[in-house]
C-alpha cells in the first residue's frame, strides 16, 4: 500500500530526525525512515560541542540529554608532545554546556521520538530498497521491512593499562587507523581531554555510566 508524503527522509539518526521534527513542525508531511531498530548502536564519536548542545535546547530534548547522566563538561585537558595545560571551555549567553557525550543507544532514541512527537510518521525497521521516479525525477522510494544488523573488526591499540568494557571498533581512512572505544578509568575526572603525539592522537569524554569513558584514537599507518 502507498503512502504520499511531502518530503521522506532516509535515516532517523543524529542528522535525519532532527531534520524530520523542523519540518513537521513548520506543518510539512514527513515520512522519516530507518533500518535500523532502536535502540541500536552505531559507530560515532557522538560528541557534542557548545553549539551542538544550544541546537538540541532549540530542539527540545536538551533536558532529555541531562536525564540520561552523561556530564556538561566546562573545561578540556589539552596536552601537545610535552606542552599541557587545562582550559576552560568559553561559553557565551544563552549556552547551556561546553560539551557532551551521550551514547547512541541513548540518543537516537531521544530525537527520534522527539521528531514523532513533532508529528513525522516514524517507521523503523525499514530499509529503503529502491528509488521511485516520475518522469525522470525522483518521487518516492520503495521501503521493505527488514532485521539489520552489523559487524566491526576489532584491532589492539594498547590502552595503556585502561580496561575496554564495551565494543571497540576499528576503521581505516586515508591511511590511518582510527580507534573507538568505550574504557573504565576508575576515579577519572570529568574533563575532556585532546591529546596529540607525532603519530598519534587521541580524544576521550566522559558518559553518563559512573568511571566509563569514550575514547577515540587516531594513529597513522
């Protein structure tokens, strides 16, 4: 059975329902479609700077975001080869933190209920298959319902003693090696932190489960 629609957005994720609930709520027609079944994982650094956060406040779920634990952070530990120093982060009227990281099972969930709520017909667990054309325009898609799962190779980066409590994933760009991971640090701070080495770099956040952190690690090949 077809269905019309003003506009179908493909992907209910951190970009796509966002988009869905701005334009539901300007009165437009939204079908919004995922494969993907929430909540579900998926491989990012889902880490949300100062402008990102006011975005989300503008949204209407930033109190969501607080409910789920994950720390503001108001200051970052920057080291370069031998140089370290912590700053603080600059906020201006109207911010509501510096940064933040909420994990995806957390936080797809949140903003794709918010873009149902908004009035987009949400339908998960449905994967766009083909393009729909009308006289050499694209009007619609074919949408099959599907169960979708995914796999990552995993690599040893070393964590320097830090247990790796959750997956850790692995993916190759443009010749470097590029390491997510989610690791305990028992008594950490809760700072950010950006570190750069000659041949490696590294980024870690802190989340809303007591001593867990996001940690990503760039290293070249």
């Amino acid at each position: 059975m077809s269905q019309e629609f003003d506009v179908i957005v493909v992907g209910a994720r951190c970009s796509g329902s966002p988009l869905a609930a701005l334009l539901a709520r300007r009165g437009i027609k939204v079908a919004l479609v995922e494969q993907a079944s929430f909540p579900s994982d998926t491989l990012s650094t889902h880490i949300f700077e100062t402008q990102a956060l006011t975005f989300l406040d503008r949204l209407g779920v930033i109190e969501k975001i607080r409910a789920t634990g994950a720390p503001f952070v108001d200051r970052v530990d920057l080291r370069q080869e031998d140089l370290e120093f912590v700053t603080p982060i600059q906020l201006h009227s109207g911010d509501v933190g510096g940064t933040a990281s909420v994990r995806r099972l957390l936080l797809d969930p949140i903003l794709a209920q918010n873009a149902a709520e908004a009035g987009a017909d949400l339908q998960t667990a449905s994967r766009v298959t083909g393009l729909l054309e009308d006289r050499g325009r694209v009007a619609g898609v074919r949408v099959a319902q599907c169960a979708w799962t995914c796999g990552w190779r995993d690599i040893g980066f070393g964590l320097q003693g830090q247990r790796v409590n959750r997956d850790r994933r692995c993916v190759y760009f443009r010749g470097q090696a590029r390491l997510f991971a989610y690791v305990e640090e028992v008594g950490g701070k809760p700072v950010g932190e950006v570190h750069h080495r000659r041949d490696c770099s590294s980024g870690r956040q802190p989340l809303a489960e007591l001593d867990l952190y996001f940690r990503v690690i760039v290293r070249d090949q």
